[in-house]
C-alpha cells in the first residue's frame, strides 16, 4: 500500500533525494582529484627513492588508497541509488520479456 503525500512533501523528498545525489556526485569529485594528487606524489617520492619511473608507477602500494576510498564511495553509491544501481526492476521485465519472445521465436 502507498502512502500518499501533499505536494509539498514530494517537493521536500526530491529536494532531499537531489541534496544526497549531489553530495555524492561531489565526494567522487573530490575522490578522483585528491587520488590523483596522491598517487602522482607516491610516485614522485618512489622515483626520489631510486626507484625507475616505471617500477613507481606499478608498485601496487601506490594505489592501495584507491581501493579502500572506493570501497567507501561504493557504499555512498548504493546508499544513494539504492541497491539496485545495477540491476533494477525495470532491466528484470526487460530480462524477461526477452526471453518469452526467444521462447516464443523458437515455437515458430
């Protein structure tokens, strides 16, 4: 059953639900920049380090921020877009509509 709701509380829940989608869109912002930043000075202080240009752009170490950042910003995703950010319901009725028409082709 759904609830219905007054104009002005639909107005507050998208005010709400836009608020969160743009502090998200903002922290991945800041995540790709600052991560930028970081990695060019790990590689920077490993090639200070005797290291070749080359071994300082693969050590893994350098991007292990990367990786737990991202795992954080994965979590605000699905927290933001809901778990279904991947699959939704609308891609399920395709999914299936899909395949009754191959069932349906194969009849023929």
């Amino acid at each position: 059953m759904e609830k219905e709701f007054t104009k002005e509380q639909q107005y507050v829940l998208a005010r709400k639900r836009v608020e969160k989608i743009s502090k998200f869109y903002k922290h991945l912002l800041i995540y790709i920049v600052v991560n930028i930043f970081l990695t060019a000075i790990f590689i920077a202080g490993d090639t200070n380090d005797k290291n070749t240009f080359i071994e300082a752009l693969t050590n893994y170490h350098n991007y292990v921020i990367w990786l737990y950042w991202g795992i954080g910003i994965t979590f605000q995703a699905l927290n933001t877009f809901g778990v279904n950010l991947f699959i939704s319901k609308d891609w399920e009725k395709k999914k299936i509509n899909e395949y009754m028409d191959e069932q349906n082709n194969r009849r023929i």
